[in-house]
C-alpha cells in the first residue's frame, strides 16, 4: 500500500512540475519525494529544495520553444521562396510548350494572350516569338494600307496602281507563309540562333522594300485627294502612336468641337484628343477608358457624355460648352443626346498648350498611358470659340453643304502630323462611312 501511496506521489508531482512549464517539453526528469499525507504536494516539493530546479527547466523549456517558432518561421520563409521560384519555371516551360501541349499541374499554353509588355514578377517572351509577334502586327498593318490602297485605285482607275497593288498583296502573301513555315519550324524545335538571325534578316528587308513601295503609292494618293478629305487610323493601343495639331488653341469663353469617330476598342475607345496647358494637363479631354461612360474633362473638372460609339461605326460627335454656368451640350449622329450644367464654370479656356489627338496627356506634350490610348478612326475634327446651334450641328453630320469649318482649328492635313505609326487614309464623310 505504501508503494502504490509513493508511485501515485511521484505521478502528481511530475504533474505539479509540468503543469507550470510551457506547452512544447524538453527533456524532462520526475522527482519522488515522500510528504505527509495531507500535505500539498505541489508546495512541498517546493519547499523540499527543487525550487531552484524546477526555475531551471521552466527556463530551459520556454527556450526550447523560441526557438522551434523561429526555426519553423524559417522554414516558412523558404518554402514560400521556392514555391515562387517553382512557379516561374513552370510558367516558363508552359512558354516553350508547342500548342495544345499540357504540363505538369495542368498548365496549358494560351496563345494570343500576352500583351508583350513586361511587368515585374511576369516573364517575358521568347526573343523569337515577339519577333514573330511583331511581324504578324506589321504584316496586318500592311494588308490594312493595301485595302485603303485597293479602294483608292477603285475611285481612280490606274492601270500603274492595280498592278503595283497586285504585286504588293503577292509579296505580302510570301511573307505571310515564311512567318507560318516559321512558326512551324520553332514549334518543332528546329531552330537555332543562326537560322533565327538569317529568318529575320531576309523577312526585315523584305518588309522593308515593301513599305518603302506603299510609301510610294500612298503619296501619289495624298497629292490628288483635298486637303481635308482624310482620316487619322490609330490601329493599336501604343503609348507612341499619335498625332499633334501644329496649332494651340486661344483663350475661349465658350467652344464647340466636332468630329467623326469610328472605334470597336474594349474597355473604353481611350482618348480622341486632349488639349493641355502649362500646369494643366486636363486643360480640355474627350476620354472613354476602362468600363467608364465617355466624359469631357475642363480644367479637370468632370461631365459624364451620352455618347455610345464602340460599336465599330462612324459617329459624328459633338460637345459644346460656355463659361457661364459651364453649360455643355452633347450630340451624337446630329441629335442632342444630354446637358448639364456646373462644368468648370467661369473658367475660360486657356492659350498656348499642346493639342494632340489619339492621347490622353499626363504632361505638356507628353506622359502617355498606353491603357487611356484611342484605338479607332478619326476624322473632321474641328473648334469653334462659340456654341454652334442645333441646326448647325446637324448639317455637319449630314454633310450639308452648308456644314461649317472650325474658325480656330479647321480639318487640313497640312496642320496634322502624325508620330508613331499612325496612319492618314483619303476619307470623305457620309460617302463611305459604315
């Protein structure tokens, strides 16, 4: 009776010790020590002399424990590190898989769907799919100057015309089949630094011959046609890609501007021109980006426009607008579709900025955003320093031969320079529209 009266001593006693330690135990040792049956065991153990000791293992163990928390936070840090690091190489091995082909985790290769723009933390393309990337984008823009081309020669039939426009469309398809036999040969694996370099070499100067004999037709084009029929192209969203009016705009108490617009762009067909001044970049802006309605900025304040023109059709838009109370008006296709009121009121348009068309400005002149970028056609784009009535606005979008010019920027392409592959097409307004 008395051993089981001792085993049962040392088994509450080792509790007593344990229970003041920590959650995580170390290496542990019981002590047995005989006390009065009715005594606290706990306190006696105490008074017994393992005080001392017992201080000793709380320590030990609560050290123990420190330490695992950091050894683990460690070990957190490092999984996390390779498990980044792990991704990116499977990302990369979904880069050089051919189409349709699967990877491990289920990665499958999204053709198309990059943007080639690199951003941290993403991997860039492969040097010779953005290569073949940019020559699909110009061997498109290509076909698009041909098919201007091509109803061009349609309105102005030209034996000397129709048969450089044959061999053009002949040339550009060849290179259309090197870049496919191309592609074909980098997805099986066939290719190799020097047949990249010698592929690019011969497909460059081939490009290079050919715009240089587009160049050559679009002039004979630019000088027959008046100087206002004609249209700006903006084919991609660029922050380079854009056009400048080489006039700056007078100090206004009221306007009117106008123009033709033709755009599928989505989200938002991006900025059809802004107008900035020093120490105001939001001077005067037409901007549709993102899933936001159209809006004209004024001295950056904001009115949100009616105006719904992402449908792939010409539209005539117009928006006029006066200091007083800053009344605006809006009209699309030559009826009025909103107004308001409040927009920048008292504050005249300022003089001597930048006007540009196809950007939205974050600077005097500059600071482009490819994401606020116009992605369409434009056309007749046109100032008044007054608000032009209903009557006058309609007879633009009719092309009524009574329809005015602007009288502070007219449409002339003597007063238009383009910058970054846009383009200028002969356009005549409700003839070949839609």
């Amino acid at each position: 009776m008395l051993a089981g009266r001792a085993a049962r001593t040392c088994a509450l006693l080792a509790f007593c010790l344990l229970g003041t330690g920590a959650q995580d135990f170390g290496p542990t040792r019981f002590i047995c020590t005989s006390v009065p049956v009715d005594a606290d065991m706990c306190a006696a153990s105490v008074a017994a002399g393992g005080a001392e000791e017992l201080r000793s293992n709380v320590l030990q163990l609560r050290e123990t424990v420190l330490q695992q928390k950091e050894t683990i936070l460690s070990q957190k840090e490092t999984i996390r590190e390779l498990t980044t690091k792990l991704g990116r190489c499977e990302s990369q091995s979904t880069l050089d898989a051919g189409p349709g082909e699967t990877r491990t985790g289920g990665g499958r290769k999204q053709l198309g769907s990059g943007s080639g723009k690199n951003t941290m933390g993403d991997l860039s393309r492969t040097p010779a799919a953005e290569t073949l990337s940019q020559l699909g984008q110009t061997l498109q823009s290509l076909k698009t100057r041909l098919e201007n081309l091509e109803q061009y020669s349609r309105l102005n039939s030209s034996s000397q015309t129709n048969s450089l426009k044959d061999l053009l469309q002949s040339k550009i398809d060849d290179l259309e089949r090197q870049v496919l036999s191309r592609v074909n040969t980098l997805e099986e694996g066939k290719g190799g630094p020097k047949n990249d370099t010698e592929e690019r070499i011969k497909i460059e100067s081939a490009l290079t011959s050919l715009h240089q004999r587009i160049s050559e037709l679009e002039k004979g084009q630019k000088d027959n046609r008046p100087g206002d029929k004609f249209q700006l192209t903006f084919p991609l969203r660029t922050n380079y890609m854009y056009a400048k009016v080489r006039k700056s705009l007078p100090e206004m108490y009221a306007f009117t501007v106008c123009m033709w617009l033709k755009s599928s762009a989505a989200p938002g067909v991006g900025t059809p021109f802004s107008y900035a001044v020093p120490g105001q970049a939001n001077e005067l802006v037409l901007i549709e980006w993102g899933n936001n309605p159209m809006e004209i900025l004024i001295n950056d304040k904001v009115a949100k426009l009616p105006f719904v023109i992402n449908d792939g059709k010409w539209h005539h838009i117009c928006v006029t607008w006066t200091t007083r109370d800053g009344v605006w008006e809006a009209y699309q296709d030559g009826t009025q579709g909103g107004n308001g009121e409040n927009l920048a009121p008292y504050h005249p348009i300022k003089p001597q900025g930048v006007l540009v068309l196809g950007q939205e400005q974050d600077t005097l002149g500059g600071g482009f955003d490819a994401t606020q970028a116009f992605v369409g056609e434009l056309a007749h784009f046109n100032i008044w320093d007054r608000k032009l009535t209903p009557g006058e606005v309609y007879n633009l979008a009719t092309c009524s031969a009574k329809a005015l010019s602007g009288n502070v920027i007219a449409w002339a392409e003597s007063q238009i320079e383009i910058y970054g592959g846009a383009t200028k097409w002969t356009f005549e307004a409700c003839r070949q529209i839609n």
